[in-house]
C-alpha cells in the first residue's frame, strides 16, 4: 500500500523564512496545472498496474504551498482521480491549509469531496510572531477555521506550530501550544525554525534576535513535556498527536514505505528507487520526466527514518527486511546503545532478538549524531 | 683527457635566498652555450617542484660546462651548486671541498645576509678563492658601491674589481666569466697517485642505481674498475663514468685528478654513497680517506603517520625511496595508541623535515599526520645509565631521572638595527643566552645568542620573519649540550592521555605552552555527544584544563515533501566529516588538531 503526495506550488505571499517550492498562480495556470496532475495520476496508475499488477494508496497528501488556493472543485478534481485508480477506502486524505477566514464552504465541498483530514499552518499564537513570520492570518481566525472544520465534520485536524522564532521565550511557546489545545485538535505537528540560504530571514540572520542555541533546546524540551501533559503523545522528532491520530501519511516516510509524488518538488520512493520532480513549474507542465535520486531502502537509511519515531528501530522488523541481504544489528550497534541510553538519549525496550530501540526527546535533539554513532556500527 | 688540468675551473656559487644564484648560474649556462635556449627552462638547476618553488636549492647539482675565454683558450667549468640551508650545512662544506674557489653574489640592494656570511666563512676555511659578484644592479635600490665597501669590510676580500652585474637583465656576466678564469686556480692533483675521488652528492637513479657525484682529488677511475668506500669498505665495480653536461650524461673511458664527473657502479642506496665519503680504488687504495668525512646524524625527529591507517604500507614504500635517494632521511615503525601504526623520523633539521613531509604528500599522494618534533635529548638515570631519547613516549619516570640535557646552538641573527629590540625579546622568549652582538655597517647588526636546539625547531624562523617583517636571517650550528630541566608533558582528553600529543619541554614553558595547547585543541575538537575534557599534566599533576562542551542540538526538525535524500545527503556529509577523525576512546579528534598544535605562535 502505497502513499500518493500531490504538491500544490501556489501561494498568494512569500513568507520570509519559507523555502518550499510556491508561487503565486493565475486561475488559468491552476488549471493547466490541475489537469497535469490529472493526466500523471491516470499515468501512473496505468504503469504501475502494468508493472506491479495491482497498486493501491491508502493516503492521500495535498502538500504546498497552500493546497486551498488551487479551489475546492480542483481538488475534489483531483480527489475523485485518485480515487479511481488508487485508493482504497478508508484512506486517509489530508489537505494543508491556511486558517483564514471564510473557510466554511472550502471545509463543506472538501468533506464532501472525501478529505478527512486537515493540517492547518498555524505557526504560532502570537499576533507579532504571526506578523514577523509573514502570514497573512490572526490566531483568531485561526480557531474559526478549526470551528468551521468541525461544522464540515473534519474528525481529524492537524495544526502547526514553529518553535525558536525571533524573540520567543517558553511562556509565549506555551501560549502558543495551550492555544491549540484549547482548540481540541487532534494532532500538532512543533518544528524547529531552520533559517534556510535563499530566504529573506537568512538574509538578515543576525538582526533576527534568534534564541541561542541552549534556549532553543530549552523550548524543544519543554515543548515536549507539555505537549505530553496536553495528551498530545509525541510519536515523532516533531508530531504529537491524541491516540491514534498519528499521520499516517507521513509516518510512511518514517517507516521506509512506498510513496508516488506528484508535482514540482515533489518526491516519491517506488520500487527501491528515490526520484523526484525538479523544482520547476514550466518544465512539470512541459512534461519533464522525474530525476533519479539514488537507491532508497538501505539499512543505513531504514535506522536513520526510524529512529526519528517514537515506535523506534525494531530489531525485528530490521532483521525480515534485512535477513536476505545478510544484514543485521551487531552487538557492537547494541552496545553503543546502551551507551547512549545511559547517556539518556535512547531507550533499549525488550529482550535481546526483539529489540527496540528509540531515541528520548533529548535524543532527538541530537539525533543526527546519534544515528551516525549507530549506523556506523552496522 | 681532453683538457689539460690548468685549463679546469671548479667553482661554487654561494648566496642568500632571492641574491639571484640561480639566476646566475643559468646565465652561465647560456654564456657557454651549455643549452640552446630555447631548452631553458627558467633556473634549469633547481630540478624539484619544490626546490623551484620555495626559491632554495636542496640537493647539489652540478654541471660541465666549456667557455671560450677572451685570452682565445677553452676552459672547462665545473659548477657545482651548493645547498642554501642551514639544514644541509654538512652537504655545503663537502660540495666547497670540491672546489678551488666560490662566486660569492650579494644582492647591490640588500647587502650580506647570515647564510652567506656562514657560507663564504665555510668556503674561506677550505680554502678557495672567493670571487665576488654584486648582482642585481639594474634595481632602482641598488647601491653596489655600499655593498662593495661591506664586502671589504665584513669579509675581508678585496672587492674593488668584483663585475657589478644584473643576472636577470643578462648585464656583465662576461666579466664573471672572465674573473673565474683569471681568479680561481686550476685543480692540483696526481692522476698517478691511488685514486681518492670525493663524494659530493648522490642520488638514485632507477636504471643505473646511485649516481655519485664526485671530485677527483688524485688518480684515476675507469668503467670496470673496482672501488671501495672508504667509511664502510664496501666494493662496487664502476659500469660507467662520465661528465654531467647541462642536459645529459656523457659517459667517458676516464675520469682523472681535478675532474668533476660521475660514477655509477650499480649501488642499491644512497646511503652505501654518501655525501662526504671517498672512493678509492680496490687494486691501489689510497692510504687515508680526504679529511672532513661525518657520519649523516639526524638531529630532529617526529612521527609521520597515515592518515588513513590503511595507507601504512604505501607510506612505507615511500619513505623507503625517499630514503634511496637521501642518506639524511632516517625512520624506523613505531605504534600509537592515538594514530596507529607509523614511522619514527629523524632529520637533518627542520626544513629537512618539512621537505619530506611535503615530499610524501605531493609526491606520493599519501595524506600524513605528524607529531611535535622533538630533538636528542640525553638523560642521566639515577642508576648512573645514560640514555638518549628522540621520542617523548620514551622518556623516563621522572623519579628515576637523576639529570637532563639538552642540544645547544651557536646562532647567528643578521637583521637591520632597527629590529634588534624584537629579535633579543624573541630569543629572550626562547631561553636565548645574549653572547655578542657586532655592527655589520652602520644600519645592520649581528646578533650572537646561545639557543636550545628545541626552541628553534618548532616555529622560531616563522617568529623570527614576522617580527623582523622578514628582513632577518638566521643561521645557526649544534655547540654541545647542556643540563637543563625538562618536563614531559602529557595532554588527555576524557582522561586518557593521548601519547601522539605528548612532548619533552623546559619547565619554565610548561605552564604557557600547555594552556596553549588545550585552548588550541579545544578549539579543534568539534562538539560531541558527550562533553570532553581536555587536561595537560606533568606527571599526574594537572596545569592546565578546558572542556568541549556536550553537543545540545544537532537535528533536521522537518521533511519537505517525502526529500529523504536531502536529509541523506546531510547526514552523509556529517559521515565524511566523521571519517576524517581519530577515535581516541570515545572522543573524536579531527586530523587538523594533531598538527595545530604544532604550531602555538601565532
């Protein structure tokens, strides 16, 4: 069962820290666009039946930019493309949102159309933080727009919040994730501000007044612990989510599984093979074929997508997909674990050809140097 | 032969670094049409990349060459070039002792400078006529009359007729030529006498095996002859003899008394040839080897190690022909906990040292890490056993030492007054004794100081450049040893002391060279998992400490669009940054921090 992405580029504004792939769009372009990805769907689906003999998506992921400017008719287009080659029921199929007002009939024709899962870039609280991260929305029309979900009958609502912005302190975070829970959401993904090269805010990294490095360990950890107060169970380095509201698209990433995407930017993982489209609208509608990107699937890179969840690398797990290739997790890989767990970076659970292991919020941290220690041990 | 000896001129050409000697010595060349020109390659003696590059003369070379004089006679020239290092002081005096006279060029803007005070003192205690040449006089700075005065006065030779030329513009350098006619005096020597032929420089070649460059001093050698070293006794039997000529070998049926030329006899090392020895012949040997012989002894030692451990085998084999090629060049395995497996060195001094190091690497490809150099330090136990020691793992438990010493130097500093100030701070930093100073003329001095050998070998010529904005020279000679109170000490990191950081120095340096030493290395040693202390001690007592802080984030918080690559390719960067590392216990030290701390001046 595979993952189906569908990226939509299009964004009525650049917010300064973003370096996704967006731009605005004129309604004629959203269209060619729409049937672009209408006719790649009806491809794809047609050559990996040909190949594969049957391939079915249980989750469907309208990734951006920001999916609603494509319009609820496109979408439902688009849904309802999906749906007859790919996906089964009971899929999940997650739209990202802003939360600006005047969503209700957007949400109603979503929810009709079969989405049954938003995620909401809320980002913070904090109308000055909302204003220097350049979104075009307040935290109070961010809750009507979760009020207007709930009306549309969306179960399943997802919101965003950054963490380590200019001049947060843990009481502003705070107020920024009770907000959320407040609003009763099911799942909050809590990321990291990364400046990225290209982008306004790394322009003007120095006069940001970004929090030091030990303060922004201080607000990921803290972050962690409330969150979990809240109910909210982090089940990844950067989602919390109620019981069984973990997203289930994305843990496919995490969990080395099959994933087909579709539009500029976008990445897929199919038959051990990674490729993606290039960053390019022109070339997309033009029809340029995806670029290979290496081999996927390896141990090295099973650990590294696993060890960012909270289930952790299963020595089991590792060991039937591995077994053939004459793979497995040596004791010297255990015992630098258990180094590391004395550490308080790792938990080792269960006993020895049953092993799992998972990093600590504090592991998490620092988990690229955790998993170097550990995969190098392989 | 086809020459009569007093139409033969063997000749060096001594002078600073940058007076122009290659210069010279290609423009003598193309005087006697030794090389058509278009063959030139710009300073045609200085063979290696690197003797090209830093501007300074390694090896001896030397070449044949025939020059039409005025008086309408053919002279043959035998130049033979002269290292310009005090490292390879030995090898200078042994390529003078070949010659009956020496071009001495001074820079018309610069005057005399160390290296060719010592140099020229070394060629007027063997003897040879000294020929001087005031060169570069086409500089707008150029004052050959002070330079001619200095001359006079420093030396002591008269100066009055010395050819003020230009080498590079190609100015007078007929009236060098001539001057070497008319000054240096044709060879003596007794082609019937047994043969002793002295060994000026010699290297390998893969086909006919090491090369000896020779001076003829009596007698006669043929192909087929039998020779015998005259150190080790051992026997060869010649395959051929000949002339070095600018571009080629030319093998001849004799070389004979007040001959410059070659011998190849199919020996398998430089170091059965070295500089300095005497061939003689096994029929008719000589009854006593030309004096002057010394035993190569190297006097600055360090660990060379590869990088990659794997390397250790094509390290090896490098070293094992660089040392075909270079008696000077010792080493022997050693084994560190730190790096591995690797090689204990010993060098002639410290440009010898970097020569190989750069050698190994551009040469041979090999990435190297080495480790402090350390000189010969001899220790008297409290059991009355004297012991010398290269390497600081060796050093004894201080409670058994009953005495230390350590190798002193006579050194020479040649600097315009002005710097005299910086200079004696300088010494004074490097437990320098004040012996003399002399003024030179009215703008520049001499300055005598008595130097431990251990101070000068890390960074003392860099020192001694910035602080004298490079106008300083320097030379100076071993002058016995001294007691001295020496410490080992020893750096760990995680509490496990790392042996390829330890090293012997005087205690008064201890305290500030440690503190150095651990803000340097934590400077170096990146941020890991776990926080890593780094201490210096003496013994089992602690001077100085610093501490790499524990990594507190390290983490790519967001997946855009399914990019696993991305996040791949991060942490497959942060691999290779890893794979350059040494695990040292549970500590990661990059290469760079091995060798910085070689360097502390700064």
């Amino acid at each position: 069962m595979i993952g189906l992405y569908l990226h939509i580029p299009f964004c009525d504004g650049k917010c300064p820290y973003c370096d996704f792939y967006s731009m605005a769009g004129s309604d004629s372009l959203k269209e060619e666009y729409t049937r672009r990805l209408e006719s790649l769907l009806t491809e794809w689906e047609g050559k990996l039946r040909e190949k594969e003999g049957s391939y079915k998506a249980d989750t469907l992921y309208f990734g951006g930019g920001t999916p609603n400017l494509l319009g609820a008719s496109r979408l439902a287009r688009l849904i309802e493309n999906a749906q007859k080659g790919f996906l089964l029921e009971n899929a999940e199929i997650t739209l990202e949102a802003n939360p600006t007002s005047r969503l209700d009939a957007f949400f109603e024709e979503m929810a009709a159309a079969g989405a049954n899962r938003l995620s909401l870039g809320l980002q913070s609280a904090h109308e000055e933080e909302l204003r220097l991260l350049g979104r075009r929305h307040t935290a109070r029309q961010a809750a009507e727009a979760v009020e207007a979900a709930r009306r549309a009958g969306f179960r399943n609502i997802s919101l965003d919040l950054m963490m380590g912005l200019p001049g947060q302190n843990w009481e502003m975070l705070q107020e920024s994730i009770r907000f959320c829970a407040s609003l009763e959401v099911e799942h909050i993904s809590a990321y990291l501000l990364k400046i990225e090269p290209g982008t306004p805010f790394w322009q003007k990294k120095s006069s940001l007044n970004l929090p030091d490095e030990e303060e922004i360990c201080h607000l990921y950890l803290s972050a962690c612990e409330e969150l979990e107060k809240l109910g909210y169970f982090q089940y990844e380095i950067s989602n919390f989510a109620r019981p069984g509201f973990e997203g289930r698209h994305n843990l496919k990433y995490w969990r080395c599984e099959e994933y087909l995407g579709l539009g500029p930017a976008a990445h897929s993982y199919l038959g051990g093979k990674r490729f993606y489209y290039p960053r390019d609208l022109e070339g997309f509608l033009a029809g340029n074929l995806p670029v290979e990107d290496g081999p996927g699937g390896s141990p090295e890179e099973f650990c590294m997508l696993a060890l960012r969840l909270r289930e952790g690398l299963s020595e089991e797990i590792f060991r039937n997909r591995y077994e053939e290739e004459g793979v497995f997790l040596p004791e010297r890989f255990w015992k630098e674990a258990s180094l590391l767990e004395k550490a308080g970076f790792c938990r080792i659970e269960g006993e020895e050809g049953k092993r799992v292991l998972s990093l600590t919020p504090r592991g998490f941290l620092v988990s690229n140097s955790v998993i170097l220690e550990l995969t190098e041990r392989i | 032969m086809a020459v009569s000896r007093d139409k033969i001129r063997n000749f060096s050409i001594i002078a600073h670094i940058d007076h122009g000697k290659s210069t010279l010595a290609d423009r003598i060349l193309e005087q006697t049409s030794a090389v058509a020109l278009r063959d030139m390659e710009d300073q045609l003696l200085d063979n290696m990349d690197l003797e090209r590059e830093r501007g300074i003369t390694i090896k001896a070379h030397a070449v044949t060459l025939v020059y039409h004089a005025k008086d309408g006679e053919d002279y043959v020239f035998n130049l033979i070039d002269t290292p310009g290092h005090v490292d390879f002081n030995y090898e200078v005096s042994r390529s003078l002792a070949a010659c009956e006279g020496a071009v001495l060029v001074v820079d018309a803007s610069q005057g005399i400078e160390a290296q060719t005070l010592a140099n020229t003192y070394l060629a007027v205690d063997a003897g040879l006529e000294i020929v001087p040449v005031i060169n570069k006089i086409d500089l707008p700075s150029a004052d050959p009359e002070k330079v001619r005065r200095e001359i006079e006065d420093v030396i002591g030779i008269p100066a009055d007729d010395a050819p003020a030329v230009s080498a590079k513009a190609g100015i007078h350098i007929d009236q060098v030529m001539e001057q070497i006619v008319k000054l240096i005096p044709p060879p003596e020597g007794d082609p019937e006498a047994p043969l002793q032929a002295l060994i000026f420089d010699s290297y390998y070649d893969a086909y006919k095996g090491v090369i000896a460059h020779v001076r003829l001093k009596d007698g006669t050698v043929h192909p087929g002859d039998t020779i015998r070293m005259m150190s080790t006794g051992a026997e060869f039997t010649v395959t051929e003899c000949g002339y070095m000529r600018a571009t080629k070998f030319e093998p001849v049926s004799e070389l004979s008394a007040g001959e410059v030329g070659y011998i190849a006899a199919s020996i398998k090392a430089v170091r059965d040839a070295t500089v300095g020895d005497t061939i003689t012949r096994a029929d008719n040997p000589a009854s006593s080897p030309l004096p002057g012989y010394r035993p190569v002894q190297p006097m600055v030692f360090c660990g060379i190690y590869p990088a990659d451990g794997a390397k250790y085998p094509d390290l090896r084999e490098a070293l094992e022909k660089l040392q075909l090629n270079d008696a000077a060049l010792s080493f022997e395995p050693e084994t560190s906990v730190a790096l591995g497996f690797g090689f204990r060195c010993g060098f002639l001094g410290l440009l010898h040292m970097e020569v190989i190091q750069e050698r190994l690497e551009r040469e041979y490809n090999l990435d190297i890490i080495t480790t402090a150099p350390s000189v010969i330090y001899r220790i008297t136990k409290t059991s009355g056993e004297v012991i010398t020691i290269d390497n600081p793992t060796n050093y004894p438990d201080p409670s058994l030492i009953a005495s230390a010493e350590e190798p002193m130097t006579n050194a020479h500093i040649y600097t315009p007054t002005e710097y005299v100030g910086n200079i004696m701070e300088l010494c004074q930093e490097r437990r320098g004794v004040f012996k003399d100073m002399t003024y030179i003329d009215s703008d520049r001095v001499d300055i005598h100081y008595r130097l431990p050998l251990n101070e000068i070998i890390y960074d003392f010529f860099d020192a001694l450049k910035s602080r004298t904005r490079g106008y300083a020279s320097f030379d100076y000679e071993l002058d016995g040893y001294e007691k001295s109170d020496l410490v080992k000490l020893d750096i760990m990191l995680n509490g496990e002391i790392v042996d390829a950081l330890s090293f012997i120095i005087h205690s008064e340096k201890a305290y500030s060279r440690a503190r150095k030493m651990a803000e340097k290395l934590k400077d170096k040693i990146p941020r890991q998992l776990f926080e890593v202390p780094i201490q210096a001690c003496i013994g089992g007592r602690i001077i100085a400490r610093e501490t790499v802080k524990a990594l507190r984030k390290d983490v790519l918080a967001k997946c855009y669009g399914g990019d696993i690559t991305r996040k791949k390719k991060l942490l497959e960067k942060q691999k290779e940054g890893k794979k350059r590392m040494r695990q040292l216990g549970t500590v990661e030290v990059p290469q760079e921090a091995f060798m910085s701390v070689l360097k502390l001046d700064e």
